[in-house]
C-alpha cells in the first residue's frame, strides 16, 4: 500500500486505536491483520456501481457484501491504491481465511463488525471517534480529550463499565475495559447506539433528572440487569445527558460519588461538542484550511485529515461575487451555497471565506475536469439560489499541503482579473486567461514602482488628453491587428493614408518608438497600462 502522508504521526489516530475506542463488542481486527498502524481518517460506504472515490485513511465499510464475494477480493488491491486503512466486513458465519490473505497483500486492516450493529450506527461511531480525535490533535484545540476517553478514565477510577448518553437515551461513548462486568442490557445499548425502549428506564430518567445527585438503581431479577448508578450531566441548569456506571461487584461510595460528579462538567463540555459534532467539524476544518492558505505549518496528519494522497494533485478553487455587480448577498451566504453544493461531490468538503473569497479544497485530484465541472455547477447554482452571479477560479495542480499557500495566489491572481470585467469568463483557469493575468501584475508593478513611461509615450498621451485625439487607441489598435494597415483602417473606419499620416506623427512628431521588434512590443505593453482618463481614450 501507498505511504499515507502523516502516517504514524505522534497523535495520529490509527486503525488500532479505533478498534480500541470502539472495543471488541462492536468491532475487531483479524487475527495477525496488517495495516492496524495506518492513519484512519473517516469511513467511506462502498457502492458497486459507483468509482471507489480517493480516501487516504478511509475506512472502506463493505455494505450488503459477504466476505466471500468476489467484489470484497477485487476491491482491496483497488482500495490500498487508493489510499485506505482498513475494510470492513461482517463475517456472515464465512471463513475469512482468504479475504484476510487479500487484505495483508494489499496492506490494509480487515476489521469485522458484530452483525447486530447496523452499518448507519457503525458509520456514526467512526464519524464520532475520528472527529473527535480530529479537535484534539489541532493545534489551537484546548480540550481535554473526548468522550470515550473520559468514559474508560470513569470506569478505571470507579471499577464498573461506563456509559454517557445523552438526553434521548443515545448511547454516546462507553468504555471498553474487558476486566469489567456487563450484562446484556448494555450490549444491545452499545450494538444499537441507544438504550432499549423498556418502562423502568423512562422511570429511571425521569428520577435521575429530578435528582441533584447520583441515584443507585439495584439489580433487577427479571431481566439480569446489574446493579447502576447514575448521575446526570447537566450544562448550567441545563440537563445534557447523563453518566451511567455498572455496580457488578461493589457499590459506588461517596468518594466516588464525588469523583463521578466531577466528571460530569467535563462531560458536559463533550456532549455540548457531540451534538454540534458536523458543525465543530466544519469549522475545525476550515481554520485548518485557512491556515494552510494563509501559508502557516501543518502538523503530520494533515494530508490524510483533508483526504490529499500521496500520489495525487489537490486543486484549490475560489468563488467571489464580481465588484460593481450591485448589492451583492452577504459572504456566509456565498459560504453555504458553495459548500452545499460542492458537498454532494466531495467527501468532507473543506471550505473557507477568506476576505471576499470563499476557497474550497478538491484534495485528491484524478480526474482534471472535476474542478471545472464542480466549479461550474457551483457557480451556476449560487446565481440562482442568491440571484447574483458568482466567479469561480480554478487554480493549477499542487501536491501536499505545503503547495495550498501558491496555489490560494493563483486563485487570486485569476479573480483579481474575472471579478473585475464584465466580459471575462464566469469560470476560468490561468491558462484560460494567461495574457489578462499578465497584464494585470505588468500593470500592477507598473503603478507600484511609478516607472515613468517613455517620453514620446507620455507625449502622445498628453496630446490625447489636451486635443481630444486618438493616437493612443490608433495604435493599440494597429498592433492588435499585427501591423496590417488594411484591417487596422477598416477597424477605426479610417482611410489607410490618414492611418499612416497618424503612424507617421507618433513617430516622427511624438518620438513613439516604432523602428525595432522590441520598440513595439515595450510601446505596446505602456499603452496598455498607463491609466485611460476619464474613461475613455479621447476622440479623434
């Protein structure tokens, strides 16, 4: 398999410490399975109809297949090349002697999942595991760890497995400490992600959250549940959830009620993170991304946390409203519409607003007409979803993350030029409009050193100016038609002699250098940029 970038970066998370997060009740690796060290970004479901989309670190969840499908076999070569971790199955009662053969050709983890557990709950715990880990390995971060950490630490100090759930009863984390007795109550609650819809548990939330304390709640006969206690996780006054602990072998005490209430305010922090998990997510990823345009360092995982493989190009595309459009909608609004959009066709799309452009990331770049198809769709759906058209520019191929700062220049080059004429393309690369981004930093330069023009040059344009004549556009006009005075005297309806009475003045009466190639083309480019006053060239 391919080198991830980033793999085994110090506080990378790795397809074994998610089987670990998860523990062997939901998921685990086969025995002697490579790739348990790869970096694991997020889980990808495998459609067979479907291209299997660039993933450097994804978790391949094979859906509807059994392990001895050809398609599981045909896929891992395909997987490992691009870019994944690890690939799931469940094993159906199958021997997996082959498939686990293919997967450590290939260098990718075989992970089987329990059959109770639908696949929509397991893509939801590795989303939940991996992006928390994502805020806790940024660097401006200032968390204490998640949520299944803080349960494993509750359960080693309190000797009984643990579980936090919020106020819906949705199991959100639990520990996996095999030295602690369960009973088959919590199974079903962690393979369903929510506890069993039973009488006594609607009593017992509602007991717990009337309560100030920890509640203990003893076994029941009827159906084998251990002896608990629980405590609810309250924000403020405001309920969030709750913390519940097994009680197998001795009863929790005061010190412990203590140490368990304690818990609950860094609990609550999580929670409140939990339940705004995509939108922490997003922002997260798009002050990383911001960052990276901005031209500061990236830590190890980045690549692998924003899917860019090794042996692909990423593409950086910019959107901004054209200046003097009128009222244009505000930037979140932009911000959405691009985002919305750009998501159906990118996989944890990143995005950013940046001043007046909104930047989005296509990290593993196969196809070279995805951007452009992207970017003209997006384009296309803002104008009709805000009533304002949207520019779109398209910056060249970069590799790493490292390249994203030169390519955010790109994008602004070709925007400085599409977002201020009228008639310039509504998508564009640099390549498309090459001749206008050159001029533009000619011009740009030009003005920023106040390089005075030549003399017959700025002769001619005082001329201009003062007699309302046409030299100027006379001339831009004749080199644009490569010195052909027939076609420049149709153009200006103009007789050929009067063109070459005019020719003839600028050169001799101006000074306006002519005679060599490189006379031209330097008399040429000052025309171009010298300031047009009063919005036109004069009148001849």
């Amino acid at each position: 398999m391919d080198e991830l970038p980033g793999r085994r970066g110090p506080s990378a998370l790795t397809v074994a410490d998610l089987v670990h997060t998860l523990g062997t009740v939901v998921i685990r690796a086969v025995p002697n399975a490579a790739g348990l060290g790869n970096i694991a970004s997020g889980p990808v479901i495998f459609d067979p109809m479907d291209e299997l989309p660039d993933s450097p670190g994804g978790v391949l969840l094979m859906v509807g297949l059994a392990p001895d499908s050809p398609q599981v076999g045909t896929t891992m070569p395909a997987a490992a090349k691009r870019g994944y971790s690890a690939l799931v199955v469940k094993a159906r009662g199958q021997p997996l002697h082959d498939v686990a053969d293919a997967a450590k050709t290939a260098g990718i983890a075989l992970l089987v999942v329990d059959e109770a557990v639908p696949w929509r709950h397991l893509d939801r715990l590795i989303v939940s595991v991996t992006s928390s880990h994502s805020r806790n390995d940024h660097p401006n971060d200032t968390g204490g760890g998640d949520l299944f950490v803080l349960a494993n630490a509750i359960a080693t100090a309190l000797k009984g497995a643990v579980a936090i759930e919020d106020l819906d009863r949705n199991v959100l984390a639990y520990s996996n400490l095999e030295q602690h007795k369960v009973d088959r109550m919590r199974r079903i609650g962690i393979l369903a992600r929510r506890v069993p819809e039973m009488e006594k548990h609607v009593r017992q939330y509602r007991e717990l959250l009337l309560a100030d304390g920890v509640i203990h709640f003893p076994y029941d006969p009827t159906d084998g549940e251990l002896p608990r206690c629980a405590v609810a996780v309250r924000a403020g006054r405001q309920p969030v959830g709750s913390i519940w602990v097994i009680e197998a072998d001795q009863p929790v005490g005061p010190e412990g009620e203590t140490a368990l209430q304690d818990a609950c305010r860094l609990a609550a922090i999580h929670i409140l993170q939990a339940q705004n998990a995509v939108d922490v997510e997003r922002q997260l990823r798009a002050e990383w991304l911001r960052s990276l345009l901005e031209g500061h360092g990236s830590l190890a995982t980045t690549a692998t946390r924003f899917g860019m493989a090794a042996d692909l190009p990423s593409v950086v595309v910019g959107f901004t409203f054209p200046a003097g459009g009128g009222p244009s909608p505000l930037l979140p609004q932009l911000t959405t519409a691009v985002e919305q959009y750009c998501g159906v066709f990118l996989t944890n799309v990143s995005c950013v607003a940046i001043g007046r452009t909104v930047y989005v990331l296509f990290p593993s770049v196969r196809d070279d007409e995805t951007p452009r198809r992207v970017a003209t769709g997006a384009s296309k759906a803002v104008e009709a979803r805000l009533g304002h058209p949207a520019r779109a520019a398209i910056s060249s191929e970069g590799r790493g993350p490292s390249a994203l700062h030169q390519l955010r220049r790109e994008v602004d080059q070709i925007l400085a030029v599409i977002g201020s004429v009228d008639s310039a393309p509504s998508v564009a690369t640099a390549t498309d409009i090459y001749a206008q981004i050159l001029l533009t930093t000619l011009g740009r330069e030009f003005a920023r050193n106040e390089t005075p023009l030549h003399s017959g040059i700025q002769a001619l344009l005082d001329h201009d100016r003062a007699r309302g004549t046409e030299y100027r556009s006379t001339l831009c006009t004749y080199f644009g038609a490569l010195g052909d005075v027939a076609e420049t005297a149709r153009q200006l309806n103009i007789h050929p002699n009067t063109l070459r009475y005019r020719l003839r003045r600028a050169a001799v009466g101006f000074g306006v250098p002519l005679g060599y190639p490189d006379d031209i083309l330097t008399t040429w480019l000052q025309l171009r940029l010298a300031p047009v006053q009063d919005g036109h060239e004069g009148r001849q």
